[in-house]
C-alpha cells in the first residue's frame, strides 16, 4: 500500500514538473485587440525575472501597446500601454503564498524631451502588471525595473529583481 502512494506522488509530482514546462507562453498576436478602439501592439519583450518561490525562472513577457484611444488609467491619449503576464501560476495555498510585484517604469521621449517614472504594485498567483506611460507624441524609450516576492502571510520574502529595456513610438 505504502509502495502504491508513493509512486502515485511520484507519477503526480512528475506530471505536474512536465506539464508546467510543456505549457507554451502565449502572447498577443498583432491585430489582438483586448480593450476597444484603435489600440497596436507595436511588439512583446521578454522580461524574466528568478523565481523567488523555488523553481525555475518566470519568463516574464510585457506587450507594448500605442495608439491607444482611452487609456485604462482614465486619463488622455497619447499614451503606451505595457501588459506584463508569466504564463506560470504558482501552485499554492492562495491568497496566503502569492506573489507581490513592485515595478519603476522609467520613460524618456527622444523627441521632445519628457521624462518620467510610473510606479506599480500588484499582487496575485503568477507576475502580472501592467503600467500606462503619457510621454505625449513620439520616440519612447524605457527601462522596466520589476521586483517580485513572495507573499507568505507579509510581503515582501526574497525579493528577485530584473531590469529590461524598450522602445516604442506614442502616437
């Protein structure tokens, strides 16, 4: 009996391992449109970050979106949209083990000189984000600074930290 349960876990944990590393990132696809209006995903960055839970690497992938008519934050056009997911839920006892994630966007627009730095947080079983950039119209360039942690009963246990860069026209 005891030699069935073990192999058991073994076939279960070994399909839960295979099944996590089989499964393929999906991204959005040029013409996906997830919100109304006439908004372009201009391209998709990879943006990994270690696994501060045991396990390998989030692969992190952020979508770049312009020409976006009402931006999510409520405030006007132009503006880039940055959609950050990792198609990898941590298997745990959510809401108590979660991630927490802590993101700098710093932007500059090459043609007329802006700059500036978005701030977000959020909270939830796999490392998704996302930042609203208003740099007015034209070359943009940005660096993503992203802490994620762990929320075990507090947040902020064995924080992991990348940093990834971008471009992408405001229109």
């Amino acid at each position: 009996m005891r030699r069935g349960v073990k192999t058991a876990l073994r076939l279960l944990g070994a399909g839960l391992i295979a099944g996590g590393a089989m499964a393929a990132p999906v991204h959005a696809a040029p013409g996906d449109d997830p919100y109304a209006g006439t908004k372009k995903l201009v391209k998709t960055i990879q943006c990994p970050v270690r696994d501060p839970w045991p396990g390998p690497d989030l692969r992190t992938w952020v979508d770049v979106w312009n020409n976006i008519d009402h931006p999510s934050d409520g405030l006007p056009a132009p503006a880039i949209a940055l959609i950050a997911s990792t198609h990898r839920m941590q298997i745990t006892m959510t809401p108590i083990t979660e991630y927490t994630m802590w993101v700098q966007v710093h932007w500059r627009n090459v043609d007329n000189g802006r700059r500036g730095v978005v701030k977000v947080r959020s909270r939830a079983p796999q490392n998704t984000w996302q930042a609203v950039l208003h740099p007015g119209k034209g070359r943009v360039k940005f660096e993503i600074h992203q802490s994620v942690e762990v929320m075990f009963i507090v947040p902020g246990v064995n924080p992991q930290v990348s940093v990834c860069r971008g471009s992408a026209q405001s229109v």
